[in-house]
C-alpha cells in the first residue's frame, strides 16, 4: 500500500503506477496526482518523470506548501494500485511454488515504482 510517510521539499519519494489501458498506457504520480497517457511506455515513463520533477521544482521555486508533495489521490487510482498490489503478490507466490506454469507467464501490464528525491534528481530505477 502507499507509504505514510510526508514528503519535504528537500526529501521524499514519488510513487508511480503504470498500467495498460484500452490502446494507451496511463501513467500517475500518486504522490502529486499527476496522470499522463501514452501508447508507448518507455516515452511514458519519461513524460511522467519530466512531469514530476517539473512539478517539484515549481514548489521549490515558489516556495509552495509541502501539501503539494503529499496528494491524495484519486479512489480510481488507489484502487488500481491495490490491484496491482494484489497482482504481484499472486505472481510472487506463485514464483516461489516453482510453478512452471507462471514462470512464463511474467506480467507486463502493470509497474509499480517508489523513487526518491533528493536535491534536484529524480530518476526511473
């Protein structure tokens, strides 16, 4: 689940979720309730990093409360991550059954990411 910690301007951390939608690929910053769509997921991911660091220096710049670091988001999106939460831990079990079955069948319509900040950098893992 989403972590309860507050993020400063200073230090932090942006959870991100991807996940395939229709046609496109929907990415979210949970932390600043960020949302972008792309039908390639590697420019996607770029986009929403972009995005969020953009959106950090702007705080920073503006000397903007820390509420906006600390967003909440939206139901839709929370009950997304709780699927993909749930998701993966299906598939980790499965993984540590040794199933032959799911060892081949690894997902790739869903990422969950928790990068940190520090200074100026942000970056995909």
């Amino acid at each position: 689940m989403l972590k309860t910690y507050l993020n400063t301007k200073d230090k932090g951390f942006f959870t991100y979720i991807m996940y395939k939608e229709d046609e496109d690929y929907v990415a979210v910053c949970l932390n600043l309730n960020l949302v972008e769509y792309d039908s390639d997921p590697k420019k996607l991911k770029q986009s929403i990093e972009e995005a969020s660091l953009s959106y950090l220096k702007t705080v920073r710049k503006k000397k903007l409360s820390e509420d906006y670091l600390n967003q909440i988001p939206e139901k839709r999106f929370l009950d997304k991550l709780k699927e993909i939460e749930y998701a993966s831990e299906l598939i980790n079990r499965s993984f540590n059954k040794k199933n032959p079955i799911a060892k081949n069948k690894k997902p790739s319509y869903f990422t969950l990411i928790n990068l940190p900040y520090e200074g100026q950098r942000i970056a995909f893992q």
